[in-house]
C-alpha cells in the first residue's frame, strides 16, 4: 500500500473517532443532567456551545492549516480534542461543562478542512473525490457505531468512564 493511502487510513481513523467523542456526550446526556442537576433548558445550551465554537472556529482553523500545514494544525486537534474529552468526563457542575464544552468545539474545529486540504496535497486530481468521500464516510461510520462502544462503558462504569476511555 502507497503512502498517500496510509495517510488516508489516518484520515479515516480520524474522521471515526471525531464521531465517537461526539456520541459520547449524546448517548451519556441523560445521566449527565441528572448528575449535575441540569434542566432540559439548560442541556440545549450544552449542545449548543459546542456546535458554536465549531463553526466560528472552523475558518479561522482551516486557516492556519494553509499557513501552518495540515499536518501540525491535525495534531494540535487530536490532542486537543483528547484532552477536552477526557475534561468532559471530569465536569463538577454546569458551568465548567459548558466552558469544556466550548472550547472542545474550537479545539475540534478545523479537522475536515485539514483533512480536506491533505488530500489535496496526497491525491491527484482525479483521485480526490474518492478520497473525500472515504473520510466523509468514516465520519458515518463512527456515529454509527459509537452507540455499541460507549453505552457498554457507560452501562459498566457510568457515563464519566466513556470520557476517560476514548480521551
């Protein structure tokens, strides 16, 4: 296998896992507002700062990839979006979630761009669509499969666990 196509199996891997975090809290929701004392009101701002961030950050990330390198920009995202992962299962009240909370989406933000801006960079021309669609894919593919990853963590251990094991 081609080098280019390693760096499609790490963008694959990449787009799974972006969907895996994002489950999480979704699948954990329920035990988290009852945990933390959170009102139904107040678990839509939860979401919704997250998808915030991530859009007013998702520019301005894609962004410095051009100036940067995709390269540098998808790192600085993974580990940033493991850590904030990991932060999520380790909130004390609603405040800090919703601090953790937004700066996980800036954190996140940027990583189809950057991926978009290595394929660019690895694929010919004629090969770059097909590329896309495998990481647009994946992404799919781990929405679908979180529910079976995380809700036996989260069943076993409690909704915090899940954070800790895919942080």
């Amino acid at each position: 296998m081609g080098y280019r196509h390693r760096v499609l199996g790490m963008l694959f891997l990449l787009s799974i896992i972006t969907y895996v975090d994002r489950v999480c809290i979704s699948v954990a929701g329920p035990r988290m507002q009852q945990d933390l004392d959170i009102s139904p009101e107040m678990w839509g701002w939860v979401v919704g700062v997250f998808a915030l961030a991530y859009a007013a950050f998702e520019i301005p990330t894609g962004s410095m990839g051009d100036r940067r390198g995709p390269r540098k920009v998808l790192t600085r995202i993974v580990v940033w979006w493991s850590a904030f992962t990991t932060l999520t299962g380790a909130v004390s009240n609603y405040a800090v979630l919703l601090v953790v909370r937004f700066l996980f989406g800036a954190g996140e933000a940027g990583a189809y761009p950057n991926s978009s801006a290595t394929i660019s960079r690895w694929f010919p021309a004629v090969e770059r669509a097909q590329a896309s669609g495998v990481v647009w894919m994946a992404s799919r593919i781990g929405g679908a499969i979180s529910p079976f990853l995380v809700i036996p963590i989260q069943q076993a251990y409690g909704w915090r666990a899940s954070f800790y094991v895919f942080g």
